[in-house]
C-alpha cells in the first residue's frame, strides 16, 4: 500500500504556487530542478528514504518528474520529445557559424554534424541564435568515446551555452535510438563545464541518470 505522504508535504500544489508567486515577485521567470539534487548524505534526503521513500518527484509544466535514485547515479524521467525534418538550414548554419549536415526540430532545434571535432569547433553568434524561431539549438554528432556529443545555445532564454541539459536530451536520445538502432547511451555535453549522461530510451519516456557534486552548502530563509 503507498505510505501517506508526511504532513509538510501533502499539500504541494500549495507550495508550488506559493513559490512560483515569490519568483515572479523576485523577478524570476521560473524554478529550475533538474540542473541541482542534493547528495545521498544530505539531511533531507537522508530523511525521506529513512522514511521507506526511494524517489522524489517534482512539479513541473510538464506534469510529474521524478528523481531516482539508481546505484551511484541520480535518475531523471522526462517524456521524450522526437525531432522531425525542418526544411532550410541556412539560419541555422549561419547562427552557429558551421552549417549542419541535417537541420530536426522539436521545441528546440536540433543541428546534426558529422564528428564531435565540429561540435567542439562551433562558436555560436549568440544574437541569431537568439532570433531564431525556436526556444533554443542543440548541435550533436557521434561521440569519439561515447555515443553521442552535445551541446545547447538558448541565449533567447539567458543562457548563453548551457553546462548540462536535460531538457535537450528528451529529443537527442529519441533520435540517437532510431539512428543507432538501440535504447541504452552513454553521452557527453561538451560545454566548457561539461558532463556525462547514461541515458535510456523507455517508451514514450526517457531516462536521464548523472552524478550529483556537492559544491556548495547554506540555507536561506524566503518568507513565502
């Protein structure tokens, strides 16, 4: 039987609200999750698996996202987002200062290259990037040591280059599954920061799993 959730978190759509009201009032247009978790040794979550729990979920437009844990790794579950043919790749190409050998989209574009050296090489004019019209653009090629390589531009949205992204992975491991005929990746995000991804594709789902570093630690009190 599901164990009643505790008292505190019952009424989350509540807080949700409540937060996303003090984040305007701030001048914040949104709360992002997926790009922080806490580690297996932070107290609060220390507290919900000692309490039987073994995921967290988290609200999002989306609907429902939940968090994990998988061995040594913290597991993301997205609905997957498949890209389709766009037509011409000019805007795109120039944008980015190297034209792509196929130009997909979904939410974001998506600029397909032939080596991870191209990926590596590109440097973006931030300011097309943020004319074009999509809410940002991935550019991916296979991997030299893993599956595949990215990397994503949404300067549109305040984010010149993103270190790690999930979002952008909810269209790049549809396509990677159908090109390289299976449903388990290794990925890299080749930012500057750059990260390592272990991906599945289940379903209309995907399974996004990373490592969390802890880096930095304070509280902070927002009368919400």
């Amino acid at each position: 039987m599901p164990t009643p959730a505790p008292a505190a978190a019952r009424d989350l759509g509540a807080v949700r609200t409540r937060l996303a009201t003090r984040a305007r009032e701030l001048g914040f247009s949104g709360i992002g999750v997926s790009g922080v978790a806490l580690k297996e040794d932070e107290r609060h979550l220390a507290a919900w698996l000692e309490a039987g729990r073994h995921e967290v979920e988290f609200g999002s437009r989306s609907g429902p996202l939940k968090v994990v844990r998988e061995g040594d790794l913290l597991a993301l579950d997205f609905p997957a987002r498949p890209p389709e043919p766009v037509g011409d790749a000019r805007a795109v190409g120039e944008a980015l200062g190297r034209p792509p050998r196929q130009l997909l989209a979904a939410r974001d574009y998506l600029a397909l290259y032939d080596t991870e050296e191209e990926v590596r090489a590109l440097r973006p004019d931030m300011a097309r990037v943020a004319a074009l019209d999509r809410h940002a653009v991935i550019a991916s090629a296979p991997g030299q040591s893993c599956d595949f390589v990215s990397r994503f531009f949404a300067p549109a949205w305040g984010v010149a280059e993103d270190p790690v992204t999930g979002s952008s992975h909810c269209t790049l491991i549809p396509y990677w599954a159908g090109r390289l005929g299976k449903k388990t990746f290794r990925a890299l995000q080749i930012s500057p920061r750059g990260g390592e991804l272990h991906c599945e594709l289940r379903g209309d789902r995907v399974i996004i799993g990373g490592s969390a570093v802890e880096y930095l630690k304070g509280e902070i009190e927002v009368d919400v």
